[in-house]
C-alpha cells in the first residue's frame, strides 16, 4: 500500500510543474491544484508517511500475536 500511494505523492512533490500542467489541462481548477500541491510539500505529508509506518508497524505486530495464537489453538 505504501508504494500505491506513493504513485500518487511522488508526482506531486518531485515533478510539481509537470504535475500542474498536466492537472490544468485535465479541467482541474487552479485554486484546487495549488492548495492539494501546498499539501503535499508541508509538513502534511510528512505527518501522513510518519502515520502510515507506524500504522504498518502496529498492525504487523497485532496479525502476528493473532497468529500466534491461532496456531497455538490448532496444534494442541
């Protein structure tokens, strides 16, 4: 999931022109772009990738408890 929603940031932070002249010629609004590409190159974004390992982390170490203890269950 990480790298899906890094397809989507990544333009937006390294090729911010192209990524504005591409969204104008799609029928995007000016004042959207500008303040969706404000977004992502503020400490928004940062706080968003910080959230997603941490959710990540969290979430690995709750399935592997869950499993452990599924597994315990069916070799007994």
């Amino acid at each position: 999931m990480f790298f899906l929603w890094l397809g989507f940031v990544l333009p937006m932070v390294i090729m911010k022109d192209c990524y504005i002249e591409y969204a104008a010629l799609r029928g995007i609004s000016a004042d959207y772009i500008s303040s969706i590409v404000t977004m992502m190159n503020s400490p928004v974004a940062l706080a968003g990738l910080i959230g997603f390992v941490v959710g990540a982390h969290i979430g690995s170490i709750l399935g592997k408890r869950l499993l452990k203890n599924i597994l315990k269950k069916q070799l007994i």
